[in-house]
C-alpha cells in the first residue's frame, strides 16, 4: 500500500472510531444490526434528512437509469459515513444507496451530526478529507471505465474488494470474496457475459477460483501488478516470478 493510501487508511480508521465511540452512543441514532443483501436504503428523490454510518459489511452508491442499469458511483467501506449530502446540501437525494454485503447500519439525524461535528471542530476536517477522498476515486472510476478494458477493471475492483471484505485463504496466498459474476459485471459496468468470459479467463490463468457467488482472487499486490501490465497474460507463478525477479538486485 502506497504513503497516500496508508494516510487515507489511518485517517479513515481516526474517524470511524470518534464516531464508535462518542456519536453512535447519543440518543437519537437508530443501529440496524442486520441489513440483508439488497436492502435499499434510500433512492433517488427520498429526503435528504440523516447521515449513515456502516458498522460492517459493504454498500454501494448508484444512478440508476430508465433501463434499470446501475452506474458505481462510490463503494463504501466499514466504518465509512454515506449520504453526506443531507449535511451539505439538504433537499432530496441524488443517487441511491443499497446493501451490498449484509450490513451493520446507524442512522443518524442530519441535526444531531452536525451537533456532533460543531463539538469536535476536528471531525469538520476529517468530513472535508473523506470528501476529498471520494471526489478522487469517482475520478479514478470514470479513468477505469473510459481508458480501461473489461479484464483491468475486474482485476482492480476485485483487489479493492479483496481489501475491503475478503477473507484470507490458510495458506494466505489469496482472499475469498462474496460476490457473483453478475454482481461483478454491475460493478466492473460491463455486460454479464463478457464478465464470465473474462473471469473464466482468468481463473484459466490462476489468477481467481469461481465458486456459486464465491471467489477466490489472489493477493491485491498481484492483481493490480497485471492489471497495470495488461500485455502480461502468464499464469499466476509466471506473473509473481516475474515480479520478484523485477525486485531483485542486479549484478
């Protein structure tokens, strides 16, 4: 992990646990201890009236069009706040919010959180910072979705989801990741059969193991090294042997 994202990284966990310990524990704020996958948690056009705080799990932030096709707008990690906008801008919501991973959710009332913010002068800054955060990864995604094929988008999305949810294979070579093909293709902005196409590829290479709405992905570090040098399409030893004698010394 590069300095920039280890800053993010240590920031964001700052920020989680201000909020754990002393917002969550104010009377006003509703916990959802259990959010199934799918559960919407607000739309489009639903006021924009309290901030969100997931506890565990995983979300997502989409436009959806007529066609009912999703556009990613921003995938939310734990201990990350959502639906900002009620703070900042009021009136109703732009986008919609939807469980991605059954979830841990407070909800909390837009004036109570400022409250919370006017007290600790300092959560100002850590908001202005996770904002600053978002703008730039919503402008990585639309890079990802302009200036990148289908295989590199599915290679970065799942080493981030490998960061963010995965569960560590015994061994530790890999991550185990609870997504189907087509929530993938919805994430990754393509269509399901060139996802499957594209994964089984993949798994030809060793680089993912399908399973029923389960994966296995190798390590972060390795899926953003191929993704990053697309002409590469060795097999997963090929690629790590290939890595470490980059890293070597010469003589």
């Amino acid at each position: 992990m590069d300095v920039t994202k280890m800053e993010g990284a240590e920031a964001g966990a700052n920020f989680a646990r201000l909020v754990r310990e002393h917002l969550l524990t104010m009377e006003g704020v509703t916990r959802i201890m259990q959010c199934r996958r799918f559960t919407v948690l607000y739309s489009t056009g639903n006021p924009a009236d309290s901030i969100f705080f997931l506890e565990s799990g995983l979300a997502k932030i989409i436009k959806r069009g007529p066609d009912n096709k999703e556009v990613l707008l921003t995938l939310i990690r734990p201990g990350e706040i959502f639906g900002e906008d009620a703070l900042l801008l009021g009136g109703n919501r732009h986008a919609t919010a939807e469980v991605l991973q059954e979830a841990s959710i407070a909800i909390i009332p837009k004036d109570l959180f400022a409250r919370f913010c006017n007290q600790r002068p300092e959560i100002w800054r850590m908001l202005a910072e996770l904002l600053a955060r978002r703008e730039q990864n919503l402008e990585q995604k639309i890079e990802l979705l302009l200036m990148r094929d289908v295989e590199q988008r599915i290679l970065l999305y799942l080493a981030e989801l490998a960061e963010a949810v995965g569960v560590a294979t015994e061994d530790g070579t890999g991550h185990a990741v609870q997504f189907s093909q087509g929530e993938i293709a919805s994430l990754v902005g393509a269509t399901r059969e060139t996802t499957s196409s594209t994964l089984n590829s993949l798994a030809r290479r060793g680089l993912v193991a399908l399973g029923r709405r389960r994966m296995i992905v190798a390590s972060p570090d390795v899926l953003r090294q191929v993704a990053e040098s697309p002409k590469s399409k060795g097999n997963l030893a090929e690629i790590v042997n290939t890595g470490n004698s980059g890293n070597g010394n010469s003589n």
